[in-house]
C-alpha cells in the first residue's frame, strides 16, 4: 500500500522538504523555507501543477514546520494530516551510537542532543525539528537518518587517529565522516548510470557550503573527508576544514578567548568567507575575484587546492580512480571551480570537455579521458525517505 512519506532536512538557518508517494518514490511537492531568524527569511514550494515564494517573518524552525505543514494542505498534496505516515530527519552526528537510521525514541533523542557539542551548527535545529514535528503530527512515526551512517564502513586504519587509544576507549574520538545521504545517493546513482564496473573505484565530492570528498570502493566508504565533527577536511564556506591543532591554543591565549569562541570561529567565520573577507557564498567570491579581487582569488585557489589533495590521497584508498562524482550546490553548478580541481588532475588520466562542463552537463570528460567525470545533483531526501520505509516496515 502506498504511503506519504516527508523527508525533512534541517540545516543551521533553513529546512528542505520533500513529500513522496512511497515506495513508487513519486515526488508530490518539493519547497524550502531560508533565512530562518531573520529579515529576508521566506517560504517556497513547487508541486508538479504549481509553485509559490513567500516572504514570511520566520523566528525559528518550530514556526517555519508549522507553515510547511499549512502549505502541505493548502496545496491539495495532503487533505488531512493523518495521511502523512512517517517523517525522515537528517541529523549530522550519531557519534557511534548509530551506524542506521532508527526510530525516534527519548533515548535517540537524547542522544542527538549529547553529540550537538560536535555538531553545533545542525544537531540543535535537526533535534528541534523532531520536536516540532511530535508536535504538529503526532500520529506520524519519526524515523533518523545519521549524516556518518553510510561510512561505518570506513576502515579502522583510516578512522583512527594518533592519539592515546582510551581517548578512543572513552570518548569514541575518531573518524566518522559526514553528508551520508549525499554520498550513498550519488555513488549508488553513478553506479547506476555508467555500471559497476566503471565505478568500481569513485570518487565523490560533495561541495557546498559544507563539503566533504569520499573515497567509495565496490558500493562502500573507505574514507572520508570530514573527521571527528563536521569541522574536519576541506575548506567550506564558513568552516576552516584541517589545521595545525596547535593554532587553537596558541589562538585561545593570544585573543584571551574560551575553547567556545575558537570553536564559533572556526565554524562561522572562517573558510571561504574568513579568507575571503566577502561572503561565503562562492558565487560571489567568484564575482569579486573577476573584478581583481586578490583576496577573493586566494580564497578560491585554497578552496580548489584543499579539494585535490583529498582527491590525490584517496586515490591511493582506492589504488587508482574510475570515476569522479561531483555534486551539491557548488559542485553541480560552479564550472569554474570543476575546471580548476581537474586541471591539475592529467597524471590521474582526468581530463575534461570544457563545453559540456560550462553545460554542466551529466558526463564531462574529454574523450581521451581515462577517468569518468560526472556531474550528479543529489537527492539526500530520497535517501531519507527509503530509510523511513526500511525503519517502519521491520
């Protein structure tokens, strides 16, 4: 029997949701609400029949759920509140807790809440997302789906890091890797569209405002970029991705500051906006550094450089590389910065069509190219929703 399923994913000042009809994965309306908690905040959703952007005062994610829901019924996609069967969360970090999605429990609750000192920036919202949703439907069964889920697979040598083992032991410090639903859904999809064979050995980066790059061998994570906190790996868009750890005690005396400023710091004010001094938008860096801007230019050439080591040294993970998966809001619309992360990469055998990557279209390799290059928008609500159909069904 088919069910109406709503995957919901909550980032630091936004919610994305999507509805599907269940297990045909029919999708009955797509919408976002942004800029949650401040002036341009505002609400839009698209069905197959219509679509709508709504500038709303916003105060938090309780009160955008709240209007969601009114646009679920407003809509027609939704009559009553009780055909909604189940919601899927996205929730960064469930430490090693959880390597599947669960149910929602005041246990798993808990949980989430515990490991937010890991995740500041998604685990406080994706945890009050849960809540609202216990508010507003009740009767729905909730169901989490764990942003290092799909990398439990990553082996011990490659998640451990050099520190005194009972660190380990006691506090679970180690690897875990993030943006689970977008790797597992753009591996599993690029295995689909070019075969088991040219992908046994991928390679998939996930570049947004948060990015992360994964070594995916035979269907599974061997590594992955981000670390003990989504903090870890590249350079993104307000975080800083790897540093000497000897700058933050260094930095923590020099400014006078607490171990809670330098954590604020190194997510919200650093990376591509902290190098930048602009934004952390790429598009506009991108912008400025056309117009000249030097600053702007480092931030990008750091970006890229960040983003080829990690794919050089999952190579070796892998012992070579069939195909390269692009994805996310910067690596599916941003040629440039695709250009730029492949110029360097000719002793891999990547070479690139510069036409069909401007096109951003699916396949961009030149024909001589020895490694497959795609670019494959992801759909992590998808991921979401089977994980809600799997968890219910048991």
């Amino acid at each position: 029997m088919s069910k109406k399923i709503l995957a919901i994913n909550s980032g630091s000042s936004s919610i994305k949701f999507k509805l599907y009809l269940m297990p045909e994965e029919k999708l009955l309306i797509s919408g976002s609400a942004e800029n949650l908690g401040s002036s341009t905040s505002q609400l839009s959703y698209k069905t197959d029949k219509t679509g709508e952007t709504r500038q709303l005062p916003l105060k938090n994610h309780s009160e955008a759920i709240d209007h969601i829901i009114d646009i679920l019924m407003s809509s027609g996609v939704v009559q009553d509140k009780s055909e909604i069967y189940g919601v899927g969360h996205r929730i960064s970090h469930g430490g090693s807790y959880y390597t599947h999605a669960v149910a929602v429990t005041p246990e798993v609750e808990k949980r989430i809440d515990e490991l937010k000192v890991l995740s500041p920036l998604h685990n406080p919202n994706g945890l009050a997302g849960i809540k609202a949703f216990e508010k507003f439907l009740p009767d729905a069964k909730e169901v989490v789906t764990f942003d290092n889920s799909f990398h439990h697979t990553i082996p011990k040598k490659a998640y451990m890091y050099a520190l005194p083992y009972e660190f380990y032991e006691k506090y679970q410090i180690r690897r875990y890797g993030f943006h689970a639903p977008s790797h597992q859904y753009v591996s599993e999809k690029a295995r689909e569209l070019f075969g088991k064979e040219k992908t046994r050995r991928m390679i998939t980066c996930h570049l947004g405002n948060g990015s992360s790059i994964s070594a995916i061998l035979d269907g599974k994570s061997v590594n992955s970029s981000m670390g003990f906190t989504p903090l870890a790996g590249v350079v993104m868009g307000t975080r800083c991705g790897d540093i000497d750890p000897e700058i933050i005690p260094f930095l923590e005396e020099k400014l006078n500051i607490d171990s809670h400023e330098i954590r604020r710091i190194m997510n919200e004010d650093s990376g591509l906006k902290g190098l930048s001094g602009i934004s952390n938008d790429e598009r506009e860096i991108e912008s400025a550094a056309k117009n000249g801007n030097e600053r702007a230019q480092l931030a990008l050439d750091v970006f890229v450089h960040s983003i080829q080591q990690y794919i050089g040294a999952y190579t070796t993970d892998l012992d070579g590389l069939d195909t390269l998966v692009f994805t996310a809001g910067i690596g599916e619309h941003a040629a440039y910065i695709r250009s730029q992360i492949c110029k360097n990469l000719d002793y891999l055998g990547v070479k690139i069509d510069e036409e069909k990557n401007k096109n951003n279209e699916l396949s961009i390799e030149a024909p001589d190219s020895k490694v497959k290059v795609a670019v494959i928008p992801t759909n992590e609500e998808i991921i979401i929703a089977r994980d809600v159909m799997k968890v219910t069904q048991q």
